[in-house]
C-alpha cells in the first residue's frame, strides 16, 4: 500500500511481497518529477522479484545483499547515497526492521525500560519463532513479559536514535 497508494486488494499483491506487473510506484512518480530516487531497506518483502525495484535509481534491499540490516546499518547507507546525491533534488526511502522480531536488548538503551536485572531467557533476544510460540500457548512468567516488552521498547528506542543521527546529518 505505501509504495502504489492502494490497498493489497487493489494493488495487484498476489502474494507475500509479490506485486502484479504494470504497477504505478511512488518511486517512479517522484521520478517523473526530475527527482533521484534511493532506497535502502532490510524487509525481506520488498524486493526485485517482487516488482519494487522499479522507479528507483538506487535499489538496495539490506537483508537480501547482504549490507547489514541494524537501523544503523540502513540510515549509514542511505546517508552515503544521500551526501552522493546531495547536488540534486532526491527523494529517499530508508525502510527499517529492528521493531519488529527478533526484538534485540541494545547496551544503553535496553536498561532504561528493564531497570531490575534479569537473568532468564530472554536476557539478550526474543525470536520470532520463540514470539510464536508463546503466541501459540508457551507459558512465560510475568517478568519474562515484561522483559518481552522491554526489548520491543529498546527496539523504538534505538531505530528513533537511528533515524535522529540520519536528521542531524
């Protein structure tokens, strides 16, 4: 939807990350505008295969091509693109993964929510697969709960600091 301004039903998605051909992207209408276009982006999803290369003059899925897919990876490459364009009017999209699984406890940021130390399973990571299974029924304690929780907010917290050293750049 973000990237044809349609929903999933009228925009041709025929399946996970796959869009149908002849789709109008954002990134082809600012090209018709004399605007550069770059993306950098760590979601599996949104890739060559699936039709979301076009319109872009620089097209790069982080996870795919191997270039890193932390939030810092993604605003440090899109920043490069950035200061190499800088003479031209571009648009760039920057699409990141962290806040989503595998929710990751990050040194400095993870103890501002989780002030109470902790010691169990979920003291460096939660997966996705691990998040589906207590989905699913596994019984975790209250303070895993919270540590769960935790991480997700050490998630925000760290791609929002990302994305502030990309602005201050």
């Amino acid at each position: 939807a973000l990237f044809t301004g349609q929903y999933p039903i009228k925009n041709g998605l025929v399946g996970k990350g796959i869009l149908r051909p002849a789709q109008y992207l954002i990134s082809e209408a600012i090209q018709d505008h004399d605007y550069r276009t770059g993306i950098h982006v760590a979601n599996g999803y949104v890739s060559r295969n699936g039709g979301f290369a076009q319109g872009w003059d620089h097209f790069v899925n982080n996870l795919r091509e191997g270039w890193g897919i932390r939030g810092a990876d993604v605003m440090r490459h899109g920043l490069n693109w950035a200061k190499k364009n800088r003479e031209t009017p571009f648009f760039l999209y920057l699409g990141i993964i962290d806040p989503h699984v595998t929710y990751r406890a990050h040194d400095g940021i993870t103890e501002l929510y989780d002030k109470t130390p902790y010691h169990g399973e979920y003291r460096r990571y939660l997966s996705g697969q691990e998040l589906g299974k207590i989905k699913g029924g596994k019984h975790v304690s209250e303070r895993d709960k919270l540590r769960i929780k935790n991480l997700y907010k050490s998630e925000i917290t760290y791609s929002d600091k990302a994305f502030g050293e990309l602005r201050a750049a």
